[in-house]
C-alpha cells in the first residue's frame, strides 16, 4: 500500500510539475480549468500521498513536527491559509507571469496537502467539523461567483475560461464533502466496532 502511495505521489507530482513546463504550460496559460482545478488539486494530492506513503516511521525522525501538529490545528491551518492565498485571482495571475510565483505556488501547494493529510488523523471531530465547515463552503461560494461574475476576476483568463473554472470548483467542493463524509463514517463505524 505504501509503495503504490508513494508511485500515485510521483506520478502526480510529475503531471503538475509538467503543467508549468513548455509545452504543457500553454494549458494553465490559457486555460482557468487547467490552473485552478487540475494543478492545484494535483498538487495537494501530490503532497497528501507522499504523507500517507511515508507512515508513523518517517515522522519519528522528525518528533518537532508531531509535536507542532498536536490536534491537527497546526496543519490544518496551513493548508487552509495556503488554498485560500492561491485562490486570490492577483495570485493566480502571478502565478501565470512570473517563474517565481509560479515555484512557489508549487511547492506551497505541495506541502499543504502532506500537512492536511498528516492532520486528518491526530485531529478530533470538533477541528473536522470545523475546518471542513468553513473550508468546502468557501470553495462553494467562490466557484459559483465565477460562474455568474459579470466579470473578469483575473486578467489573464476569458470571462468563459473564468465560469468554466468556477463550475470545476463547484464539483470539488462537492467531491471533497463526499470524501471527507465518507471519511467520517468510516471512522466512526470503526470507533463504534
């Protein structure tokens, strides 16, 4: 299980680094949905499979960041700060004009996904319930603000690649609820068992 973790992490890491690079770039360059809604969930993906490849062994190595992580507040809060700063359209069109941003917005997006994963299992029901109540409505409302925008949030993006992106950003909020319920369930049913 590890080893496929660990191979689903590289090959996802490689398919959101290959977006930023010629010629695969001109698709985040012209497109909102590649941008927002394929290499930044890659990303995320990316960095939470790594955390879940790595296991309890790779942690004991590094006992400061357990400690820093207690409930999963820590983590969470990352993750949560490093989405919604990506999710700013002045964000996103740096990201398309400067190389720089661009390295960062990968190696930010990155990491938040292995400190949501490494957060998800010390963190009880009260930081669930609140992060996830705070963070799939604001995916929510974002995403269907861009599909009824009048007008352009970004200045590299067409009104029409904007509403796309946003109807993209509606089905993952939707995909995330049904993950992270599902999650739910599956936790209590093993706490009740």
């Amino acid at each position: 299980m590890r080893a496929w973790q660990a191979s689903a992490a590289g090959l996802c890491t490689a398919a959101a680094l290959a977006l930023s690079l010629p010629p695969l770039r001109s698709l985040i360059e012209q497109s909102m949905v590649w941008h927002m809604a394929v290499q930044m969930p890659l990303l995320m993906v990316a960095g939470a499979l790594f955390g879940a490849s790595c296991g309890a062994r790779c942690l004991a190595a590094l006992p400061w960041l357990q400690s820093c992580n207690r409930y999963g507040l820590s983590g969470f809060m990352l993750a949560l700060c490093t989405t919604a700063f990506w999710m700013l359209p002045t964000s996103i069109d740096r990201a398309i004009v400067l190389p720089a941003v661009d390295a960062a917005k990968l190696a930010t997006l990155w990491l938040a996904g292995l400190a949501l994963q490494r957060s998800l299992q010390p963190a009880p029901a009260a930081v669930h319930l609140f992060f996830a109540g705070f963070v799939l409505p604001m995916m929510l409302w974002l995403g269907l603000y861009m599909v009824s925008a009048d007008l352009r949030l970004c200045n590299a993006y067409t009104l029409a690649s904007q509403q796309q992106a946003g109807r993209a950003l509606v089905l993952w909020a939707v995909v995330a609820a049904v993950w992270w319920a599902g999650g739910w369930v599956r936790r209590s049913a093993r706490a009740i068992a």
